[in-house]
C-alpha cells in the first residue's frame, strides 16, 4: 500500500494507523518536507517533486514510482489542514481500501457536483495504482477538448467570481489553476465507472464536519 502525503500532523496520525491495520504501508513524500518528523515511521520514501500543475503534477509523479497491484492513498496538503480529516473521513477511507481491495469500486474519494455534472475533488483519493496511472493528471489540453461548453463556462465563472485565492496569485498560477479545473473536471468518466463517493451528502462526510 502506498501512501502519498505532505504529511501534516492528522496526517502522520493517520498513517500510523494504518501501519498499524495494514501490511506493507509506504510512505512517499517530498523530499522537502521536514524528515524529522517521520523518525516514527518505516519505510519512507522522499521524492524530488515538481509543482507545475499543482497537486497534478505531484500526483502523476508520485503514482509513476507505484506498482500496478498497489493500493494508492494520495492526500494534499488542505486535507487535515482547513479541510476536516477526522472520524468521519478516517472510517470512509479505511471502507474504501476494502471496496479498492476486493475490486468492488476504482476509486473513492470527495465527489462535487453541480447543474452540468460531478468530478473527483482529489485533496484526497484512493485506488489501485494500475487505475490511477491511466487516468489523465497533465494533458490539461486533451481535458479541455472533451469539455462542454457548459462546464468551460462555469469553470471560468468560478475561478474569476468563486476562488478563495483569486485576489492574491499570479497571472501564472491563475492560468495553471486553470488548467488544474480541466483536468479535474474529465479526471473520471462517471458513467463507466463504479466510484465510491464522500459527497456533501454521504453519511461520513456528515460525520466528519462534527467528529
């Protein structure tokens, strides 16, 4: 099982547990991030990553090191950081590594929706590498040519009216933001394939807000 993450301190908490739970549980990292903090944890693996698409970028380098059989558990940074990672995700992700486990579902992780669809927010995911790696992470123009209309309309009305951080980034990672919307928007084909959500809706995402 690999796990991808910055990681922050529920994080770090997090993966101790399933140290604990699960057989074979690696961590792979940035190779900037503080090391001293993972003197309590095995099998770590620092890696040169690259920030070009943002959490993209470093999740298409990150599953390039994994084996195909493997259970990947990706986070970034905002996941136990400004986005709630307690009870309720912690439950979610450990039914999810069963579901991954016994091919019952591709993927699980955070769904948003809208009036034009619903796309993988992917501030965290897991699934077995061999899916992951063939999902497209840095063709920003490929996932643009299968978006409609509909949605390139409400991706540019979001990040100029609906980002947090608008105000305060560069023309430069506005326009990779951009591309990021794109990608996360075709990342997964809703339709053919069997996804476990962690919706606004789900039981555990309730739970997580409050536990």
């Amino acid at each position: 099982m690999a796990l991808m993450a910055p990681p922050n301190k529920k994080q770090l908490k997090l993966t101790r547990l399933l140290s604990f739970l699960f057989d074979g549980v690696g961590l792979r990292i940035k190779s900037s991030f503080e090391a001293d903090n993972l003197k309590c944890l095995n099998n770590v693996e620092l890696l040169e990553l690259h920030d070009y698409l943002f959490d993209f970028g470093r999740y298409h380098a990150l599953l390039n090191t994994c084996h195909n059989n493997e259970i990947v558990i990706a986070f970034n940074d905002t996941f136990g950081n400004g986005r709630n990672l307690n009870y309720g995700a912690i439950l979610f992700i450990l039914i999810s590594i069963l579901l991954v486990k016994f091919n019952l579902v591709k993927v699980a992780g955070p769904v948003d929706r809208d009036q034009n669809g619903c796309w993988l927010s992917p501030y965290f995911f897991i699934g077995r590498a061999e899916y992951l790696q063939n999902l497209n992470w840095v063709d920003f123009k490929l996932a643009k040519r299968s978006t409609s209309y509909q949605v390139k309309s409400s991706i540019h009305h979001w990040l100029q009216n609906g980002w947090r951080n608008r105000s305060v980034v560069s023309r430069r990672k506005m326009y990779i933001k951009l591309k990021t919307l794109y990608l996360e928007r075709a990342l997964i084909d809703f339709n053919n394939v069997k996804v476990f959500s962690f919706s606004r809706r789900s039981i555990f995402r309730q739970i997580n807000r409050f536990l």
